[in-house]
C-alpha cells in the first residue's frame, strides 16, 4: 500500500456550557447516537437539506477515540472528461455515484477529517473541503444535542513548552496579526447563487465600525489584494495584569486560516506562527488516494504519546 505525507496538528479544546473532557462527553455523545440518521448534521441552505456532516465512523484506539468527521451531498454528480488528445474539444461528463450490489445508495464524498481524542488534546488530519473551524461547529452542534444551552468547542494552538518557557521569561511585548482582509465562496440559496464574504480580520474591520459599514459594497474588495494588520502592544511599560492578559492572548490564539501571526518579546526574539503550534508530518497508508483510518489513528497516537513523554502537552 502507497503512502503520503500528511500534515498533523495537535490542538488543545475548551467546551463551553459542558463539563468534563471533550474525550469524555464525546464518547458519551456518540454512544448515545450509535445510529447514522442520529447524528447527521445538515449543514446545506436549502430546503430539504442538500449536504450533511457526520461522524461516519469511530473506533477506540489505545486510550485515544478516533473518528472521521464526512461531508457530503446527496444526489451530487462527479466530473468526468474523455482523454483523447487527438481531439480538437474535450468531452465533459457527469455521472452519480454507482450503488451497491445491494441496491443501497452510495454518495461522493466532498470531504473527511480525521481525528483522534485524547483527553482535552486532538490530533487532526483535515482535508481542502473539511477544515478545523467545519470539525469544531460539528463538535459543538453534536454535543449541544436538545440542550437550550449551546456547546461551543474551541480548538486552541498548543504553543511547545520551549516556547512557553521562553514568553514566561521574557513575556510578550508586541503581538501582530497579518492577512487578507476577506475571501469569498459561493452559496446556492433556492437556485441562485451568491457569494458569502468571510474572514477574521473582515469582522474585527466591522467590529470596529460598530454597524457602519451596511451600506458599504464589501464585495468590490474581493478581487482588490487588500490586507489588514492588527497590532497589540503597549509604548514604554504596562501593568502585570495587562502583561498577564498579552501573554495569555498570544499563547492561546486559534489557528485563523490566511493569517499570519508574530510575537515580538521583550528581549527583542521574535516568534513566528510556525513556533507557536504543534505541528508534524508523517506518512500515511493510502489506497488509491484514499487514507487508511487505521494507519492514520496509528500515526496520530505516537504522535501524541512522544509529545506526552517529552512533556510537550
């Protein structure tokens, strides 16, 4: 069996409005939605729904739990071409997804993420179309279940103790944010589409203008390379709790896709995004492109247990 090199991320959750581990609540959650239709989470913006995420499988590994979060559409088709490169025109094609010997409907997939928990600490693999802030909204709408109080999960960087124990004795003096001001994808509302403009440093942008900004045509930025920069510093000296706080906010930051991230400390050392997470990358099994859970729950547990032994969580 082939393998392929795989980004792995170690991140650390915090549940709000749900005590206990994120291990054990989920655990708990999946053992009392054993059943498919039971945790099939609608994700699409029509009606009826038109894709869906889902803990398709899980398993116990070790002391860890595993899973793979899907995402999928039913009814979609996938593209085909004819590879002739005799012709002057390339035949396009579109087919659905062939059913099984069983007559049981199968379905392409847009998207996995594997994942793997242990304690409060999770380990994931993510994909282009399913990422780190689809798996938290997932976990959070999984756990909330028939609660009127809604669980939130949030996947925070785990800095290495190296740098810990450096921003503890130096302590952070400047912390800059750095990235595109907005990106765009495309919504199919009732047969129509439209673009959706997202982005963390757009809504701090429209946080600070308290409402303003309704009447603004935020759309003619799209196309337009604009950046935004967001720095929190303080001029001569601070306080020890404010000092408390800036170290607290740097060493706890999310990873925000498209933006860059750099602590500037009191000695002058500057510590880029990089150095601020846990990241690796290792080779996983693979069948025709596809990866193999069990190879990767397997690299993502030693991964975790050298990261224990080395006191790194």
């Amino acid at each position: 069996m082939a393998k392929i090199p795989k980004a792995l991320h170690c991140k650390k959750a915090v549940l709000t409005n749900q005590p206990g581990t994120l291990q054990a609540v989920l655990t708990a959650s999946l053992d009392s939605r054993q059943q498919i239709n039971q945790r099939l989470e609608n994700v699409g913006s029509s009606h009826p729904a038109t894709r869906f995420r889902v803990i398709g499988q899980y398993y116990p590994v070790k002391k860890a739990l595993g899973g793979i979060l899907v995402s999928y559409e039913p009814g979609s088709k996938a593209a085909s071409l004819i590879n002739d490169p005799s012709a002057n025109q390339m035949t396009l094609d579109h087919f659905s997804a062939p059913t099984t010997s069983a007559g049981q409907a199968r379905e392409w997939v847009e998207g996995m993420l594997f994942f793997l928990v242990i304690g409060d600490y999770l380990v994931f693999i993510q994909s282009a179309s399913v990422r780190q802030d689809q798996l938290e909204e997932h976990l959070g709408w999984l756990l909330t279940g028939t609660s009127s109080n809604p669980v939130v999960v949030t996947l925070n960087d785990k800095p290495p103790s190296n740098v810990e124990k450096l921003i503890q004795r130096h302590h952070v003096k400047s912390l800059v944010l750095d990235g595109a001001l907005m990106s765009g994808s495309t919504e199919t509302t009732a047969g129509r589409e439209s673009v959706k403009l997202e982005g963390p440093m757009l809504e701090m942008l429209k946080g600070a203008l308290k409402g303003h900004g309704h009447g603004f045509r935020w759309n003619d930025g799209l196309e337009g390379n604009l950046e935004a920069r967001l720095e929190l510093t303080f001029k001569r000296s601070t306080t020890e709790p404010a000092q408390r706080l800036l170290d607290n906010v740097a060493t706890t930051l999310r990873n925000l896709d498209g933006v860059d991230c750099e602590l500037i400390l009191g000695n002058g050392d500057k510590i880029t995004r990089d150095q601020l997470r846990l990241t690796t990358k290792r080779n996983i099994e693979a069948k025709d492109g596809v990866l193999s859970p069990m190879s990767a729950f397997d690299q993502m547990y030693l991964w975790i247990e050298s990261l224990a032994n080395t006191g790194q969580l």
